[in-house]
C-alpha cells in the first residue's frame, strides 16, 4: 500500500450539452421505467412521444437515458443496460430489487437515491459532479457495484451501503461513510471523506494501489486493509466474488473485436474480449482475452494489454518491441498457442555483450539469433568472489539473467547495428522465486551480487522490487545495469565503470554525453538482465505486484534502438525528492557521476537499499563516505538541515585538472538551498548552484580535501544574527504559525515524527506566516524555518 502520495483532482465536463443519437429517452414529467408516460425518444431528428416503456427499449451503448424530472424504479429487475443514464432531476432506486446501467453522471441539482435492500449495478462509471448527489440508504442491505470508475465532485452519502468498485473511487469533495459502512475498491482509493460514527471499513484489492484517504470529520482511524476480511456475509462474499473474482459471463461485461471496431464497447477491467479480427490497435484493459483461430492481437511499441485473469490464446498474440502483456492475477491462466515477445538490442559492435533474461516458460536459448556466440550465467555460492560460468544451450531458471556475446564478424566488426531477439513461448506469470546464496556481511565484492532479470514480458517498478517483504529479508541493495559505453578493443577486462547504479534513493549514469540516455530509470524492462547486491541467503522474488504496463518510460539503455530513444523519468515519486546529481570529469576526458538524496525512510548511516557503493574499476572516481564505505549514491534522512557536512572523497588517475560540475537538482535543491564545495586545501567555498569548481589535483586517493556543505560559514559576518528566542513557531487550529523578529522568512517545512514531509513552501519573505490547515492524523510535528540570511530553527509543535 502507497498512502498519502497524491490527490487527483478530476475534471468532468457537464453532459447537458451532449449531442443526441437516435433510440436516446428524456423524461418530461415525473414518472418510472415501467411506462410509456412522461418519457419522449429521439428518433433521430426530432423528439417525439414514446411508444415503448424505458425497461423494453432496445438500447446501445451509444444511448443516453436523460431525467429531468423525478423517476421512479418499480420493477423486481429493471434492466437499461448498455444505455448510460444522467441525472438533471431525481432518480429513485426504491421498489426495484436490482436496477442495471451502463453509466451515472449526476449533474447539478441531480440526485441519485437507493433505498435500503436494493441493489444498483453499474458496468461502467459513476460520476457525481459539482452540485450533483448520490444517496445511499443509512439501513445496511442496500448495495452498490460499479464495475467501473467512481468519481465524486458533488455530494456522496455512501452511509452503511456494501460498495463494490471495480475501478478507482477518487472522492475530490467529501463523501459520507456511516458506521459501520463498508467500501471495496480494486483500483486506487483517494479521497476526502467523512466517518460518521465507529467501524467504518475500507479495502482495497490490488497491493500497487495508491491509498490516500483524508478523514475530515468523525472517526479519524477507519480500517483500511487489503482483501476481503475473515468472516464476511455470505451474501455479500459471493457479491465480492462476482465484482473482483472472476469474469462475469453478462453480456454488458463482454465486447468483440470484428477487425473494425468493438461490439461491447471499449474494453475495461470488467470486460471479457474476444478478438474476432485482427487487432494492432490502442493498449486496453480486459478481464479475460480470447484470441480466436485465424486472428491476430499485436501489441505495437509504448502499448500494452493489461489482463486481470486468462488468456486464451487460439491465435496469434506477438508484442512487438516495447509493447507489454500484464496479467494481474497470479491465478491467472495462459493457454492455447505461444506467443512472441520481440526485443530489439541497441546499436551492437563485435564483443559487445547483452545482459538477457527470458519473460517465457522454458529453454528460450534456441530464440537467441545466431549473431552471439558465447553465452554465461554467473556463479554467486557463499564464495567471497563469483564467477562466469559458460552456457550450452540450456537457460537459467526464470528470474536469473544470462549475457550472450555478439559476434566479432560483419556487420558488427565494422558497424554499430542492433539485433532483434523473438521470445517465443508461454509468458510467466505470479510469483517466481530466485533461490540466492550470497558470501554476507556487508562487504563490496562479486560474491554479494546476483545476475537477475526481469522474467515477465512486461516493464517492472525497480522500487517496488527492492520493497518486496521476500528482498527486503535478503538485502537486496543497490541494482547494477551494464551499458557497454565503453568500445571492447578484443583484449583485457571489461571495462567495470561500464556498470550504471540504482537504489531507492536513485540512479547515477555512466556517460556525460546526452542528458542522461544511460541513467537507470528505476524501471526494467522486459527480457533485461541486470546485477543486484544481495546480502543474505534466501530467495529473491519477483511477483505481479512489481509490473507496470508501459514500457515506453522505462528504462531500456541495454534495449534501446538508439540513444535517447526513451524518456529516461526517474521512477515515479509521487512526493518532491530533495536530491542533486555531481559529475567528476577530467581535462582527458574521464567521466564519473554521484548522487546525494535526502529521502523518505532513508537514515545518515548505511543502508543498502538508499546508499549503492562505488563499484567501479574506473581510474576518476568520487563519492561520499560513511564509515568504511564510499558511496557513488547517498541516501540522507529527512529533515534536511542546511549545517549538513558530507565528506567528499576523490580518486585521481592521472594528475591534472579536474572538475565538479552539478549535473541535475530536485526538491529543494532546485530552489535557492546553495551547494557548496569547501576545499580544505584552498580554505575556500564555491557554490556550484553558480559554476562548477575546477581545481587541480595530484594521482591517487584523497578522502580529506573535499567537503560538501550547505551553508556558507564565512558570509555570517555579513548577515545578521538570530537567536532562536526570535523565531516564534507554534501550531493552532491546524495551522503552524511562525514569527520572525528580525530577518524574513523565507521556507518552512513541516515532517512527521518520522522525518516524513507533509508540507513544504518557500519564497514568503514576509516576517509573519501562518500555514493553510493541515488535514494531518499527527498531533506532534516538527517544523522547519529557514530564514532570507539562510539560518534554520527546527522545533517540535503540537497541532491542535
């Protein structure tokens, strides 16, 4: 679970403008489904009286059912499905047992209201716009299923209703849950809500979901959980099981592809698909895909088919390079044909190697062309030091990658020229364990590393990986990814600078040139093999959770078909990272980069999963230190105090001059927080937020010159001084308030007793500052203030 990540805030045009097709109804008076009277159909140009009730139309998706007035459902089983229905008036769901439709918008001064006992069914979205309200009876048996989006702009009454949301429930304005009222939802679960009384349940169904709920009123600690809970109703677990289990076999939740367009509408996570005509169109969501004989699903590059349980493949399924095929459930089911996951290297040259891992069941070393020759697995068993180990015609087990050599003949001995890897077979799926025995202990050599891969023909999320319960028992650290930057002359070691670092706190890269075409990005993409630190024996997993369906942003520098073909995006935080990125070149050319984060979770000693050790053969080199360790990616802890000093330790090859140059800046480092160089040598600061120092230096190690820092000693001569009785913190009416009485206030951040950050502002300058209200469950709070002569005061305040 992610909690407390981000709030969407959705825009939904008004459907009172909505052009007209022939079959739509509209009410004009008050009246119900069950009759003729008060309704008008549009028959394609005008409207005209209806002829044939609501509930005995004959409906397609493209139909609108419009109330303006008020409307009562009075039949056992009112059916107007696949019609979408807005709500200009009142829609009452009383005497009906099950009312279904394809779609709700409730617009202004429109009301939705089920009674209690009854059931809503809607196999699309829900959305209730701004002045728009939805009612659910306070009694416990009336029950919602949405197999779609619920969006609330409006006005939401959940009460003690059962709601069952397929899709995502982002409640923008605040929604009401009664006591003991329960909500399941199988996408994201944000919003503001309002608990009225004890015992009110949330559950969210999929273990990537972003979970931010912000209780405004009422109970402030309603059960948030994922699954089903233990003893549930009877009648309400096979409801459960119909919404989130399996496919429903209703003919709403199916379409067809014919070769032209979808009979059922457009796919979503509720729909079955059956692919009648061959498909090389947008990426789309299913419940189950069934390609039949004779047909085609091609998934194109940057698309993906996203699966919450079977495939069956009948036909032909082929994901050209860059496109993904996820299922979500680890039960879920692939038969049929094979298929085929293209992969296409990048540009190669003769000796080049590729780091492989295969997303298919099975031997894939037939699938690798005949343009590599030489094939190794690497050998990690409790030894201090791995070893290559060669490979005759057998793959590793699935999640263990492998490297394969390109051939040192034409075209390759002259010419860069990529290669195009097919994947033939039956995609994994679920949960793949790695057993791993590592050499232990903490130390830095071949013996505590593994060569991985991704095993599924999808991108996955290198941080939830690393989150993973099973990587987290065996250390699983930093992540290792060979770029081949440097050109192989035929003799000698590999040249082991060539290996680009991520971890938690961040990637580094391995080349200056470009804007970081060779920076991990912290996804992986399918087939790529890459190295991890591990420091404990156990098993590394990999499982459905880690997936992501676009494989378009993620990192694919051992796949990429040219430089800077992909969006190198730092892997998705959804939270501001306070980080800066150093580049250490040299007059001949020498490159090496480093990282400092200061990062949620992360602590100012070592820790494997934020701080990634320079593992490098390269002559320049230069990192931080902690304690015996020298780290090319530091992750601090949080909150960042500006009296910060890290030492800055330096590896020369060659004397001569080098250069410290700030390659990027996040967070609020990329405000005015300086970054400075103290060279003790020089007994001189320099700010690289204004130049990059350069500064000459004879060969070798040198752990002592260098420092980084934060804040420039040697300027508080000029700027005035403030002692803490001047700066005035204090929380009120859940708002923090600062007085300053001598200097302006320029930043103020606000953390947790955890060191998390909830709030961040800067550029008041103003001597007075008082906070928008914090909608925090936290009751004690430290805050930060730094001040226009960039002093900083931290206090604990209590918020009340």
């Amino acid at each position: 679970m992610r909690t407390k990540l981000l709030f969407v805030v959705t825009l939904i045009i008004s459907w009172a403008t909505q052009a007209q097709v022939t079959g739509d109804y509209r009410s004009t008076s008050n009246s119900h489904f069950n009759t003729t009277t008060g309704w008008q159909r549009y028959n394609g140009s005008s409207w005209v009286a209806a002829t044939v009730r609501p509930y005995d139309a004959v409906f397609t998706s493209a139909n609108t059912i419009t109330i303006n007035n008020t409307i009562n459902c009075n039949s056992v089983n009112g059916n107007i499905a696949p019609a979408a229905v807005v709500i200009n008036g009142t829609l009452n769901v009383t005497p009906a047992t099950v009312l279904s439709t394809a779609s709700i918008t409730i617009n202004n001064n429109g009301k939705l209201f089920l009674a209690n006992g009854k059931r809503l069914n809607v196999y699309g979205d829900v959305v209730v716009n701004t002045g728009g309200t939805a009612e659910f009876n306070p009694g416990d048996d009336s029950v919602l299923t949405v197999y779609g989006n619920y969006t609330n702009n409006g006005t939401t009454n959940f009460w003690k209703a059962e709601v069952f949301i397929l899709g995502n429930l982002m409640s923008n304005t605040s929604s009401t849950v009664q006591n003991n009222g329960n909500i399941f939802v199988g996408g994201n679960l944000i919003g503001v809500f309002i608990i009225s009384g004890n015992g009110s349940q949330f559950y969210y169904q999929d273990p990537n979901a972003i979970v931010d709920i912000d209780v405004v009123q009422g109970n402030q600690n309603p059960t948030i959980a994922l699954g089903l809970p233990p003893g549930y109703p009877a009648n309400f677990t096979e409801i459960y099981t119909e919404v989130f289990g399996d496919c429903s076999s209703s003919s709403y939740l199916i379409t067809e592809w014919n070769g032209s367009s979808w009979n059922g509408g457009t796919p979503t996570l509720a729909k079955s698909v059956i692919i009648s005509g061959n498909y090389n169109g947008p990426s789309f969501s299913a419940c189950n895909v069934k390609v039949n004989a004779g047909f085609s699903l091609t998934v194109k590059n940057g698309n993906y088919i996203n699966v919450r349980h079977d495939i069956n493949n009948l036909g032909t399924i082929v994901l050209e390079n860059g496109g993904s095929l996820v299922q979500i459930s680890a039960d879920g089911t692939f038969s049929g044909n094979a298929i085929t996951s293209q992969r296409i290297t990048r540009p190669m040259r003769g000796l080049d190697y590729v780091y492989f891992g295969s997303p298919m069941q099975g031997n894939v070393m037939p699938n690798i062309p005949s343009q590599f020759d030489r094939k190794y697995r690497f050998n990690a068993t409790g030894a201090m030091n791995g070893a290559w180990v060669m490979l005759n015609g057998s793959t590793p087990e699935v999640g263990r990658g492998f490297i394969a050599r390109v051939k040192n003949s034409a075209p390759f001995n002259t010419t860069d020229t990529p290669i195009t890897v097919n994947f033939n077979g039956i995609p994994n799926n679920g949960t793949i364990n790695v057993p791993v025995t590592p050499y232990g202990g903490t130390a830095n050599v071949t013996g505590n590393t593994v060569l991985l891969a991704n095993p599924y023909p999808s991108a996955i999320d290198a941080s939830r990986f690393v989150r993973n319960a099973s990587n987290i028992n065996v250390k699983v650290g930093t992540l290792y990814f060979w770029t081949a930057n440097t050109l192989y002359l035929g003799t000698g070691a590999y040249n082991q600078t060539d290996y680009a670092s991520w971890n938690l706190t961040g990637g580094v890269t391995t080349t200056s040139t470009g804007t970081g075409d060779l920076a991990p990005n912290g996804k992986i993409v399918s087939g790529q093999g890459f190295f991890a630190q591990v420091f404990q024996s156990g098993n590394v997993q990999f499982d459905n959770s880690m997936r992501v369906l676009d494989q378009a942003t993620a990192s694919s520098i051992f796949f990429r078909t040219s430089a800077g073909e992909n969006n190198q995006v730092e892997s998705a935080p959804t939270t501001t990272v306070d980080r800066f990125w150093l580049n250490l070149t040299s007059e001949a050319g020498s490159f090496r980069q480093m990282l400092v984060g200061y990062v949620d979770g992360a602590t100012n000693e070592y820790e494997s999963n934020y701080d990634g050790t320079s593992f490098s053969s390269n002559s320049t080199d230069i990192y931080t230190i902690v304690g015996d360790k020298n780290l090319t990616i530091q992750g601090r802890a949080l909150p960042f105090a500006d009296q910060d000093v890290l030492p800055l330790g330096i590896k020369i090859g060659t004397a001569g001059t080098y250069t410290i140059t700030l390659d990027q800046v996040e967070g609020l480092f990329a405000g005015n927080q300086a970054i400075y160089v103290y060279d003790h040598l020089t007994q001189a600061y320099h700010n690289l937020k204004e130049s990059a120092y350069t500064f000459t230096a004879a060969a070798g190690v040198n752990n002592s010159r260098l420092e980084l820092r934060f804040a420039n000693q040697t300027l508080n001569i000029d700027n005035p001084v403030v002692d803490a009785e001047s700066v005035i913190i204090f929380g009120k009416d859940k708002s923090v308030s600062v007085y300053s009485g001598m200097a302006s206030v320029q930043a103020i951040e606000v953390y947790d007793i955890l060191g998390k950050r909830l709030f961040a502002t800067q550029d008041i300058a103003s001597q007075n500052y008082v906070s928008p209200a914090l909608h925090v469950s936290h009751s004690v709070l430290i805050v930060k203030v730094t001040l226009d002569n960039d002093q900083t005061f931290t206090k604990k305040v209590i918020l009340n």
